[in-house]
C-alpha cells in the first residue's frame, strides 16, 4: 500500500536454502562470498506478505533493480536478517 512501509515475513532459512543462495550469489574476485548478492537473493527468494505470498519475482530484472536502484542498506538489513544464524543460547535443547 503506498504510503505505508513495507512489511517482509519469512520463514526461517533451512541449510538447503542457504546453500541454494550461497551457489548464486558466487563469490568476490578475492575468493570471499559475495554477501550482498547473498542478501538480495534472501530477500527475491523468501521474503512473503503476509498471507504468505512471494513479494519479488525470481528473474534478472529484479535482482538488476535490487542491486542498482535500491539503497543497499535496506537489503542488507532485511537479508541479512533472514540470513543471520541464531545464538546458540536462542537455540534451547
């Protein structure tokens, strides 16, 4: 809704989608993984609404918008949310 700030649901990430994300986003020229791809591709790939609906296409375009036409900081909070691994206190038994 205009005007209103987008709200993004997720579900926690399983070791197949973080492996999933990690394939595709590659890796730097330096070797180390590239993490904003990484964070974008959490964002396009998992992010919902709330009735669970897909927020962003799975395409070119988009990931070309996400890493050229919007703030960085933005995606880089909210991937870096969906990608952030629990504390192991946060764990339980």
């Amino acid at each position: 809704v205009e005007g209103k700030p987008l709200v993004v649901h997720y579900d926690p990430l399983t070791l197949a989608a973080r492996q999933k994300i990690a394939s595709r986003a590659g890796k730097m020229k330096d070797g180390d993984p590239n993490q904003s791809r990484a964070a974008a591709l959490a964002v396009i790939l998992y992010a919902k609404d709330a009735d669970g609906n897909k927020l962003f296409r799975d395409d070119a375009e988009t990931l070309a918008k996400f890493e050229r036409a919007i703030d960085p900081a933005i995606i880089a909070r909210i991937g870096g949310a969906m990608l952030q691994v629990s504390d192991e206190d946060d764990l339980g038994n």
